[in-house]
C-alpha cells in the first residue's frame, strides 16, 4: 500500500512540476526543510533554508515572466526540458530513491503535461472568447501551488487539477476556433 501511496505522490507532484517548475520544487524543499516531506539521496541539498529561499526565488521568477507578453512562447519552448527535469526530481524524491525508473516516469509525466499545456492554451495573439492570457497564467500558477502543497499529503490531487486546467485549455481554444468568436446562433 506503501508504495502506490508512494507512486500516487510521485505522478502528483510530477504533473504539477509540468504547469510551473519551480513552484512544487520549492513547496517540496519547504516541507522536506520543516520535516513534512522526505528527501532521499542526493536530493537531501534541497532540504536547507537557502535552497528553499533560492527555489522560491526562481519561482517568482517564473511566475513573472510567464506574464510578459512577449516572452510567452519562448519561456514555454525553453521551459519543458526544465519542467520534465522538475517532474523527474520530485518524483525520485517522492518514491523514495527506490529506484531511478522514478526519474524516467517524473519526467515523462512533467514533460507530458508541459508539452499538452503548450499546445492546448491558446496564444495571447488569438481573437478574446472570454478568457484573459493573464487569467490562463494564474489559472496554471494557482493548479502548480495547490498541487505543490497537495501533493505531498494527497496522492493524485495535483493530478486532476492539471487534468481539469488542461480540459479548461482545451474548451478555450476549441471556443477561439469557432468560425464566429463562439456565437452558436450564427455558425452554421
């Protein structure tokens, strides 16, 4: 029972690493820092006070670069290898170092879940259906906060909250595709 307490954590935290790579990361080293969440291994440096400071320094960091409009699309190219990395280290860490296959479905897990969010949230350029870029962005940074914080304590919370962001994404772009800005009396 240990271990999909284990596993659930693990896929938790890595899909919430694939919204926001810093965020879980840091939220991880807090709690490992005030003995909440075990870190195994090599993965011990992040439970110090700085590590936790410089985690959440980068998170801030990413959180407000991903509110530039210009930056967008870079950060979001540039960001999935990092995200996949993210994913890999919390899941080796939640899983216990037990095995370094972790690594490999962390990041597979994180990296899904960037490479789905890239492609399903419409860019900022795409005619309005309703919804902001600025409220799409703190959509993902509220899902990466509650998951970071949920998912050292509920397995496979995090999980469905970038499942429901990511169908939330996908109804949005379905909506400014429509041939008429989303007004279902006038298509045809």
């Amino acid at each position: 029972m240990e271990i999909l307490f284990s596993a659930g954590i693990a896929a938790g935290l890595a899909a919430a690493a694939g919204m926001r790579a810093f965020v879980p990361l840091a939220a991880a080293a807090l709690f490992a820092q005030l003995g909440l969440f075990g870190l195994a291994g090599p993965l011990e440096a992040l439970a110090g006070w700085g590590a936790v400071g410089a985690l959440a320094a980068l998170a801030a960091l990413e959180v407000a670069l991903e509110k530039a409009r210009g930056l967008y699309r870079v950060l979001n190219v540039v960001q999935v290898p990092v995200r996949a990395a993210s994913g890999a280290v919390l899941a080796y860490a939640a899983a216990g170092a037990e095995a370094l296959v972790w690594l490999v479905v962390g990041a597979a897990v994180a990296g899904g879940v960037a490479l789905l969010r890239a492609w399903l949230r419409p860019p900022a350029t795409e005619p309005s259906a309703g919804v902001s870029p600025w409220f799409m962005s703190a959509a993902e940074d509220a899902v990466s906060l509650a998951g970071g914080v949920l998912g050292v304590f509920v397995p496979l919370a995090p999980l469905l909250l970038v499942a429901f962001l990511l169908l939330f994404f996908y109804r949005v772009r379905r909506r400014r595709s429509r041939k008429y800005g989303g007004l279902r009396i006038l298509s045809d």
